[in-house]
C-alpha cells in the first residue's frame, strides 16, 4: 500500500475508532492509545492524536527514549498546525524524553509552556508543570529559582491533596538542600516528609528511590557501610522484581562508588561496563551513559590510563553536558579534567581550569560539597608546582575545606586534615595564624 492510500485509510478509521475505545476522554489500555497516535499521524486527525499521544510518548519513554521525543515532537508539530491545544500530559512528557535524551532547550521550551498554559489554575497540572520545571532549571544550574518552583508545587500539591506528588517534589527540594551542603536537613526531609508518605501509600518503587537517596546522604557522610547494606538489601531487590532496568543500573552504579572507594577498581570497572553502559545505551539516556562513562574514567584514571581519561572527559562527557546545559555536571567534569590535567605536569593549565571554569560555576550554584573537593585539588595542584608563593594560598584552600567539610559532616573532612597533618606535622593542621606548611 503506498503512502497516501494509508493516509486515506487511516483518515476512514480514525473516527470511528476513537468513537468505538470511548472518545478523547477515555481511559484505554495503551496499545489502542499508540494505535490511534499512528493512525492519527498518518491520516493527519488532530482529534485523534490529541486523545492518544500523550499515553503513547509516555509508553514509549519505557523503553526507548529517542523514540519518544521523536513522536512527541511529532504529535506537537500536527496540533500545532491544526492550531489545537496541546494536551498537558503530551507537553510533559514530550519534554522529559527530551531532556533525557539531551535537547534540553525543547525541554526548556515545553516545559515553560506547560507553566504557562496552567498559569492561574490550581489544579494538578499547574502543580506538576511547576516542580517538572523546577528540576530541569536546577540541573542547569538556576538553584533560586528551581527551588521557589519546587517549594510552590508542593504547597499546591497539599493543598490537592496529593500526597505522592508532593512527596516527590519535597525530595528534589532534599537534592538542592544536599548540593548546597545543607545534608542533615536533605536527610531528615527524606526521612520525615518523603519516606512515610510512600511507606502509607505502599508505593514500593518511590519508597525504594527514596531509600537510594537516604544512602546517598549517608555515603556523604561517610556511613559507606550502611549506604552499601541499604542499596543491596532494600534497593536492588526491589527494582529487580518490578523490572526496573534503568533504576537497578542506577543503583548498581552507586554500589560500584562504594566499591572503587574501597580499592576494588576491577569489579566496579566491570559493573560500569557489563550492568550500566548496555542499559543506557539502549535506552538512549545520554546523561546517565555520559555518568557513568565518567566514573570509567575514573577507574581509568586510578589505573594509571590518564590519557584515555581524559579524552572520554573531553569527547564523551563535556559535549553531552554542554547540549543539557547541565551546569553541575559540566563543572564537576571539567574539575576532574584539572585533576588529570596536574598529574600529568601541566600544573599551569589545571590551575587556569580549576580557577577560570570548574570553581566559578560551583561557587554560582552554591555546591559546597563539590567545592570541598575543588578547592582540595586547587590546594595540591599548587603545592606540586613548588613555587613559595602558592604555599599560601594553598594552605588558605585547605583551611577553608577543613572548615566546610567539618561544619557540614562531610567524610572529606578527615581527608584535608590527613593533609594539614602532613604539611605541618601537627594534629590538626595549620597552628594559627602566620603558620608555614612544614619543609
């Protein structure tokens, strides 16, 4: 059958078909939703596409990410020819597929007009524009507003009484409290707001996403053991019997971290490569392939293959940021690009891109953790230059990081003291002030 004859054909179904799987409205089983997007799309049927799309991007995202944005962008190019209201779901949707697969100025764009287009309404849908947009802004790094998004739809959420909704809005508030350092307070929200609401709902999945990111915390604070133990027993087991391919691969990942901080770089290297990296690849989520291609690099790094580190930084991990405009995730890389950058020798070059690129943007996003571990590596890049006039400053780096980490529970914190010691000799680093690191 050739092009047009389909289009005609399909033209002669549409209507009776969404008449017969009960109209726009309906609740349909997602097959009929997908066929009647096709249908709709081949015959050109505005009212066909409008009742199914946003069920059929949602369906597809399960399993393949491209395809999605794909038919989205689709689906919102045909009504907005016709000149018809796009439906919420198909704006969000559309745009998290987007955001996933790397076009985050569509994302951007749908999402903005999902804020708009529920603008003055105090509905569900307001709500959820509010904290979907609040979360892509607080990857790009507008902290301000991503949080006053978030804080806005839980407060709409309550008041709704949707108590899921407003739970999952309150842990990305926890994820923006947790950069900024504010860790204990990240954890008791995951605690005290989060975790009972999906406990009383029996809504396993968000309540094993919730336990992920409680061991996160922990692991910041150094309880590696009972992060490890929560990850495994409380975690996995549940991503694996819902069929959660992309969680679990998630989750193996953290357990890998834990695993290369132990010293056992082999078998966090095989998890990357056999359990994650096929899954995101499939699944074409290019944010978390560019993740976790960024802790092989590490690996490699750890090995002693820092050429091969850094050209994935270089051609693997920064363009895929850059195409997110994911600030944080730019700025951590590039500072891992300094560290290889210095031991290599060129000392002059990690300094420029530690000052100039890596720690700017952490300080504007208000990162404190990732800033401790910035300004740590800032501090011994220039005492490996040896000059007498970087001991100073070197030495400022390090106090300011002990303080932070220290303040903030931060397992770094035992880190620069051990370095401190070293410099001087002391128990607990620079004795006062006029101190001269030791040598």
């Amino acid at each position: 059958m050739t092009e047009p004859e389909s289009a005609r054909l399909a033209g002669v179904v549409c209507g009776p078909l969404l008449a017969a799987w009960g109209g726009a409205a309906a609740a349909r089983p997602l097959p009929l939703d997908a066929e009647l997007t096709r249908l709709g799309l081949l015959a050109a049927d505005p009212d066909a596409v409008a009742a199914g799309a946003a069920a059929a991007v949602a369906a597809a995202a399960s399993h393949d990410y491209p395809g999605a944005a794909a038919l989205g962008v689709r689906c919102l190019g045909l009504l907005d020819a016709r000149g018809r209201a796009a439906p919420f779901h198909l704006l969000r949707h559309t745009a998290l597929a987007c955001q996933t697969t790397g076009d985050a100025g569509r994302a951007v764009g749908l999402l903005e007009r999902a804020v708009g287009e529920t603008a003055g309404r105090d509905t569900v849908e307001a709500a959820q524009a509010r904290a979907e947009y609040g979360e892509l802004l607080g990857r790009r790094g507008e902290v301000g507003a991503a949080e006053s998004h978030l804080r806005d739809a839980v407060g709409r959420f309550a008041r709704l009484g949707d108590a899921r909704q407003a739970a999952v809005a309150w842990g990305r508030v926890a994820d923006i409290l947790a950069a900024r350092g504010e860790v204990d307070e990240a954890l008791r929200i995951r605690r005290e707001d989060v975790l009972p609401v999906f406990e009383r709902l029996g809504d396993v999945r968000s309540r094993a996403a919730t336990l992920g990111e409680i061991a996160d915390a922990l692991a910041a604070r150094g309880e590696v053991d009972e992060a490890l133990r929560i990850r495994r027993e409380d975690v996995l087991p549940v991503f694996e019997r819902l069929g959660d391919v992309r969680s679990r691969a998630v989750t193996l990942g953290k357990v890998a971290d834990v695993l290369a901080a132990r010293g056992e770089v082999d078998e966090a290297l095989r998890i990357r490569r056999e359990e994650e990296l096929p899954v995101f690849d499939r699944l074409g989520d290019v944010r978390e392939r560019a993740v976790t291609l960024g802790k092989v690099a590490d690996a490699l790094a750890a090995r002693g293959e820092v050429d091969e580190a850094l050209r994935i930084r270089r051609e693997e991990q920064l363009p895929v940021y850059d195409r997110l405009g994911d600030v944080r995730s730019r700025a951590i890389t590039l500072g891992k690009v300094a560290d290889v950058l210095a031991a290599r020798g060129e000392v002059d070059e990690a300094l420029r891109t530690y000052r100039e690129e890596a720690l700017p943007a952490l300080e504007r996003l208000g990162d404190v953790r990732m800033l401790v571990v910035g300004r740590v590596n800032l501090a011994l890049a220039l005492l490996r230059r040896g000059r007498v006039e970087d001991a100073r400053p070197a030495v400022e780096h390090l106090v300011w990081a002990r303080q932070a980490a220290r303040s903030r529970g931060y397992a770094e914190a035992a880190q620069v003291e051990a370095i401190l010691r070293q410099l001087f000799g002391g128990e607990d680093g620079p004795p006062g002030p006029g101190a001269s690191p030791a040598g």
